[in-house]
C-alpha cells in the first residue's frame, strides 16, 4: 500500500476501477501539505472462508524529508460503504462528514488525519493551525476526502463550497 501512496502523492488520485477486487487497495482521497500528507484507501478486509469479508478504509500519513515522503510505521482506518467507489445517497449536496479519524508517525514526528465524505458542492478541503491555512482543491470525484496535520498541535479542518462558505467545521482536532 505504501508504494501506491507514495504514487499518489505525486501524480494525484488515479481513475477509479468499476469496483474494488478483494486484494485490491484503491486510493479515494489524498492530502499533500508542505510538511505532512495523507492517502485514504479503500479495500477489502478477508476471512479465508469469505463468510466474514468487508470494505474498509485504510489511511496512511506521511511526512517530507529531504529525500522525499516517509510513511508513518502504522495505518489505520474503519469499515466503508457499499457500493465504495460512489458517494452515498445519504450524503447532501452540501454534506460533510467525518467517519474517521488516525493518528500515527515514527520517530521525532507524529500526523493526525481525519477523513470522511462531503456532498457535490464540496470544492476545497482546509486545514487551519498555527502556521496558516492551507487549502486544497477537493478532487475526489465519489466524495471522500483526507486532510492531515501535526498531531502535536490543535488543526481546524474544514470543508468549502467553491464560493469559500463553508459546509460545515467537519472537526477539529
């Protein structure tokens, strides 16, 4: 999974596959800030029966170094919607809701990451802290979405319409 993410970093979200093959991991959402980045992947959890199978996120943070992205020594992440790779019907034009939240790093760094799903109308993805705002284009096309920040320090996360109202404080963390 670390590779696709790693990918996905620098080239952006890939075109989404018809549906999420089990052994699968699909990238839905990503966030690149200066210092941290976060990739939320979809996929699927397995018995070896089958009799026990369920979609899942699974969300990996990143931070910058000077030779690129390094991956937190964990993921993590919670069960998913069926069908995955569409926004559910449940889910307004004006929607935003956070279903998740992560936090992990390695040694001398930790990342918080909250994600979640937002309505149609949803055009950028804000965290705000101590350094500023930082604002991203909203570019995941089924809704889901992944911000992150120091988990040392309090962030406000929050989703925009493209006119800048926003559609709801989604978290603060």
């Amino acid at each position: 999974m670390t590779d696709w993410g790693l990918w996905v970093l620098d080239h952006g979200l890939p075109e989404l596959p018809a549906t999420v093959e089990i052994g699968e991991s699909v990238p839905v959402a990503r966030w690149v800030g200066p210092r941290f980045a976060s990739v939320l992947h979809v996929q699927w959890m397995w018995s070896d029966d089958h009799d026990r199978d369920y979609l899942a996120s699974e969300v990996e943070v990143f931070v910058r170094t000077a030779s690129g992205w390094d991956a937190s020594d964990a993921i993590g992440g919670t069960s998913w919607f069926d069908p995955p790779l569409q926004r559910p019907s449940w889910v307004g034009p004006r929607d935003a809701r956070i279903v998740g939240q992560h936090c992990s790093g390695s040694s001398g760094w930790s990342c918080r990451a909250v994600y979640g799903l937002a309505g149609d109308e949803a055009a950028f993805i804000e965290v705000i802290d101590a350094r500023g705002v930082i604002r991203r284009p909203f570019d995941s096309a089924e809704g889901a979405f992944v911000a992150c920040s120091d988990a040392t320090e309090t962030a406000e996360v929050r989703v925009l319409a493209r006119d800048g109202t926003a559609l709801t404080v989604t978290a603060v963390v």
